[in-house]
C-alpha cells in the first residue's frame, strides 16, 4: 500500500507532540518534513520542541524547517500556557537534542515542495495557520496542488480562548481565514467539538506510566500540567490532545464523522477567531468549501493511537478498552 507523504505544520506544544508520535509510529503515514510556527510557544521554542521529539522518537532523518513567528499582519501570537512555559509541560530539558533546524524557511519550503509534487501532499496543519496562508500568498497555486489540508482548529460551537474562538484560529485569524477562502483540493477542519472528546483521562494515563517505555514515561510526563489546568478550571480529570486527532483520521477516516460547509473565520472583534459553520447552507448558494468533524469514535481513536505506539502492550490496551468499554455501557 503507498504510504501517505504527510508534512506536519505545527507549534509543539503537548499535543502537537502527541501528534508526530503518533505519525511516526504508524507504517501508513511517511512523514517528509517538520515545519514549525509561533503558537504554543514563541518561534524559537517551538522549533527546539520539534527537533527534541524527532529526536526523542529516533527520527533525526527527518528535517524541520523554522516557519513564521508572526502572524501574517506582524503580530506576535500570545502564547498560551496550558503547556507550562516551555511547551511541553516543563519537560523539554528532558530530551536532548544536537539537531538543528534546515537553513530554508518553512514558508519557501512549503511553496516549494508543493510546486515539485503537485497533488501528492498531504499537510497537517496543527498550529496558527501562519505558515499555510503565508505559502498560498507566496504561490497562489499552492492550494490547488495540495492533495488535502487537514487543520486543527476552530469549532463549530464554543471556543477555548474565548467562548467563541479555538486558539490556532484565534491566534492568526487573518490566516486562517485565507486558508479557507483559497480553493484547497480537500480540506478539513478537526475542531473542538471532537477533540474534547478524547481528551486524556487519569486511568489512560495511569497505563501509560504502568508500560514504562520511554515514550509512555514522556507522554506521562508531558501531560501532567494539561491535567492540573484542567483540575484547576474545570475540575476535570483530563489533559487535551486536541492535534492527534488530525493524525488518527489521516490513519483511518472512519475515527471522525465528516460533514461538508462553507466555514467563514471573523477576523476582528470580540468575535475574533470564531469559525463561522454553515450548517444549513444560508450564504455562497450553499457551496461547501470544507468537511468538518461532526463526530468521533472515541473508542476506534484510543485503539487506534494505543496500540499504533506501543505495539508490543497490545493485550494489555484491549483489556483496558474492553474494562472501559463495559463501565460506559452499564
């Protein structure tokens, strides 16, 4: 079976980590490239993030390319700390690194490879949509040649920085509302609609500690302070892996319910990162320019992202699915 050649657009970032653990651990996905973006941390910090977990991962092979620290009007995104200071939840001094980001921006990179394999790539933007946007403005064939662009952000309800907006729509709105006014092939949006709904709970991530694998221990590690901000605002039990989702419906499309709209971002205001669903067709005559994610198989996603990473506790995940599985249904 070909292999799908994935680049991932991201600001690592907990989940974003979760992510590219998640694409390089499974055969089906052949991840190109890293590119990074100002978000979950500044441009700096995101890229050490990124060449940290290729590394963790055994992956040095694989190049990262820097991307925007700025929004595509100059600004500087407010990060976020939900992640601790350091984006990963005060364990990036953890994993050491000696890889260093490749001399061409993300931005020129993207334009580029895009242009030598039209209708081949697939991207993962999981991240401010700085980098996509600023490649369409660069080559405003880009979008046409991209064979789908998968996004986390928006949704088509409430929001996580504000009661309306998602954080990567809100952080370069202008961008984002680019994105989706620029014609792509396929493009996706996997919103928080769904992935709150596979946030990580207390016992999965007990799990992860009992299988004391390297990459168990760091995902342990990393999620502890999504788990505290969430105690301490919601009092939830949980820690987001929102970006993963992304990476688990390129795996297997059946994880996500999608359904097609026209989506729209505000760009100002106090409704500044909104993403605007047309759920019932009323502007452009009803012509959808997006699928979004109107549901989830939690169940089909923590198999899938359980057992795609640690193979060799497979008896052990499909015990603790089927315990689950039986608790919800009585």
């Amino acid at each position: 079976m070909e292999r799908l050649q994935l680049i991932i657009d991201c600001d690592p970032g907990v989940d974003d980590a979760l992510a590219i653990i998640l694409a390089l651990n499974h055969p089906a996905i052949d991840v190109l490239a890293i590119c990074s973006v100002a978000g979950n941390g500044h441009i700096e910090n995101t890229t050490q993030n990124g060449l940290k977990i290729l590394s963790l991962c055994g992956r040095e092979d694989i190049p990262l390319y820097q991307g925007a620290d700025a929004s595509v009007n100059g600004v500087r995104p407010d990060t976020v700390d939900a992640f601790g200071d350091d984006g990963l939840g005060g364990c990036a001094d953890a994993v050491k690194t000696d890889k260093e980001p490749e001399k061409e921006h993300a931005v020129d990179f993207l334009a580029r490879m895009v242009r030598e394999n039209p209708n081949k790539l697939t991207i993962a933007a999981i991240g401010p949509c700085t980098n996509i946007a600023s490649a369409v403005r660069k080559d405003p064939s880009f979008a046409g040649n991209v064979k789908q662009i998968v996004l986390m952000g928006g949704a088509k309800y409430t929001g996580n920085v504000s009661p309306v907006a998602e954080y990567n729509f809100w952080a370069d709105p202008i961008a984002a509302r680019e994105v989706f006014q620029s014609g792509f092939r396929k493009c996706v949006m996997i919103g928080l609609d769904v992935t709150n709904q596979i946030a990580l709970d207390a016992s999965c991530r007990e799990l992860l500690r009992i299988f004391n694998t390297k990459l168990s221990r760091f995902i342990y590690q990393i999620t502890e302070s999504g788990m505290d901000e969430n105690w301490e605002t919601r009092h939830k039990m949980v820690s987001p892996m929102h970006d993963i989702l992304t990476i688990a419906y390129l795996i297997d499309e059946n994880v996500v319910t999608l359904k097609e709209s026209n989506i729209d971002i505000i760009e100002h205001g106090i409704g500044r990162g909104q993403s605007i669903v047309d759920i019932d067709g009323h502007w452009h005559e009803g012509k959808c320019n997006a699928l979004y994610a109107a549901e989830v198989d939690v169940f089909k996603f923590y198999q899938l992202f359980l057992i795609t990473v640690f193979k060799e506790h497979e008896k052990e995940i499909t015990a603790y699915l089927k315990q689950i599985s039986e608790k919800k249904e009585r």
